[in-house]
C-alpha cells in the first residue's frame, strides 16, 4: 500500500489542491480574534481566546492535523490578513499563537526566548558570515528540517523576485538514496556533529550530534541542516574530521533532494501560512531579492511539538528552553 507521504514532485502538481482556502465563515472567526487582539490587552493564551477558536475552528484544526500526518505532509492555509491589512505585526504575531497552540505547543527558538521568529533580510549578510542563520540571507537555502514536530511560516510579505519554497518527502529521499548507493544510506544513519550557531544553553557544548535519518517506532525520521555539520568541522577543530564517505553521503543527500523529480516548488504568498510536518517534508528555498524601497520580504516562523508527532532529534536547531 502507497503512504502518501511518499510523494514525487508530479504526484504534488497532478494531484489534489495542497491549499486551502478560508472560508468566510472561518474569516469572519479570525477577524474577531485579530479586533479582540487589536483593542486590548488579552495575551493570546487567555482561556476565553483559546476556547473561542477551539469550539469554532475545531474542524479546521482537525483538518490541519490531518494533512500533516496522513496525506502529504504539509499544507498552505490562504485568506489571511498581509502587511498591507490593518493589523500590526505585533498583532498577527499573537494571532498566530493563539492559533497554532490549538495544535501544538509553541516552542522557544532563541536565546531571546522568542516563540515567534521574524524571516527578514539582513543587508550584507551571507551563509558565510560567522553565526549567520538562514532567515537572514537573500542566498538560496539548500533542503533542511527545522527544529520541533511542525514548522509554520506566515507570510507579510513575499520578495518581488524568488523567494520560493522548495519541498520534498524525506522518506522518498531515503528510498531513491537507497537505491542509488546503499552503502552511503547507511553513513546517513550514523550521527553527525551540527555547530549550534551560538543557541546552546548555558554550560552545554556549542554543537550536537545526531544522525540524518533514523528508526522510530518503525517509523522512519529525518533531521538535516548540512551548513550546520559544516561549520561544526571549520569552528570546533577538536572535533572529529569527516570521513570521505560521509562527505559523499552528504553531497548525495543534497543532490537526491533537489532533484526536479522529487522537489516540489511553491511561493508562499502574503496573507498565507505554510504548514510543514518536519518529520516528514524537508525544505529549501531559492534565491530572492527585491528593489530598494519596495516592501521586504518578511514571514513569521514558528515551531510547535505535538504529541501526534513523535519528534525524535535532539532540537540542534533550536534554544532548549
């Protein structure tokens, strides 16, 4: 029997919508969130906001949940308020809480104890500068997983040239890998040092160490952030080298990913929030840009654990907090 969250990038674009649309009922219910949020002091995991959404979105939830776990993966909600929308972003940042607690718990992603992450260009800022993570380039970011059970992205604002999402199934990664080279498919399963970039908590050691792929409940899981395994080996010498084998599985794992018959490209646009089962769907994004004086691009991150998700990697991504 075919689980559908081994998927090929024809299969996305042939198959059923992986959008969806509000609808005005559904709206009609997030509006009154945003006003209530908008004209007063509640926090957005005040009982009264939580139970609101939970009894009248309830549907919608289960329908998130549902996309995440038994079909593909992943899924983009549309019909969302933009950074052109009345609300601030302070606002939508509270809104999104409130929202995704109803099924997940959100997570600390920094040292700041942020629980929601601004996705913004820093000007002059590369992959190659020291500490630098990915949210703060306009470079291409190659496929990786995030920290947690689910990652969120709302968009603001998208780029007026690039800035797409790049999606594949790490289950049809492994299998196309095991095919290819059995042999590297088994380095894979052994563990890698990944630099924490600086998010280590006080007293711990400044990287982690944990494997790409992984067997759990014979369920199979994925955690990848290449730049991370390679930083490790130029800031912390006293850490062992790669071996040429492990150079090679990574290489393959990268290649594998991003290949036209198995990634899957979408941009995200404004008023939309792309849902991502992290255990399942790795991600990327391509190269963007966008003229002076124009809007920035501009999303909003967060992370959630759920206990529909077995999350079974240490968070090296993320601030244990």
């Amino acid at each position: 029997m075919n689980n559908p969250l081994k998927w090929y990038s024809k299969e996305i674009k042939e198959g059923p919508a992986n959008s969806r649309e509000l609808s005005a009922p559904e709206q009609q219910v997030i509006l009154q969130i945003l006003d209530l949020l908008e004209n007063s002091n509640i926090a957005w995991d005040d009982r009264v906001l939580k139970n609101k959404l939970s009894n009248e979105l309830r549907p919608l939830f289960d329908e998130i949940m549902h996309a995440l776990i038994h079909v593909r993966g992943f899924i983009t909600l549309t019909g969302l308020p933009s950074a052109h929308d009345k609300y601030s972003t302070d606002v939508i940042k509270k809104f999104l809480l409130a929202f995704c607690s109803n099924f997940g718990s959100p997570l600390i992603q920094n040292k700041n104890d942020d629980l929601i992450f601004d996705v913004k260009s820093i000007e002059g800022m590369t992959l190659d500068t020291r500490d630098s993570r990915g949210p703060y380039v306009k470079e291409a970011l190659p496929m990786h997983t995030d920290a947690g059970a689910i990652l969120g992205m709302y968009c603001l604002a998208s780029a007026d040239v690039g800035g797409h999402t790049i999606l594949a199934s790490s289950r049809t990664v492994h299998d196309e890998i095991q095919k290819i080279r059995p042999d590297l498919l088994e380095v894979l399963y052994q563990p890698f040092y990944a630099d924490r970039r600086g998010n280590e908590a006080a007293g711990t050691p400044p990287y982690d160490l944990s494997p790409v792929f992984a067997m759990h409940d014979n369920e199979l899981r994925c955690q990848y952030h290449q730049p991370f395994y390679n930083d490790a080996q130029k800031k912390f010498p006293e850490l062992p080298r790669f071996t040429p084998q492990q150079i090679e599985a990574l290489e393959l794992f990268d290649q594998v990913s991003l290949r036209e018959d198995i990634a899957f490209e979408t941009k995200v646009k404004p008023g939309s929030i792309i849902l991502i089962n992290n255990e399942e769907i790795l991600h990327g994004r391509t190269t963007f840009d966008h003229p002076e004086n124009q809007t920035v691009r501009h999303l909003l991150r967060i992370w959630l654990n759920t206990p529909q998700i077995k999350h079974t990697f240490p968070s090296f991504l993320g601030y244990p907090g």
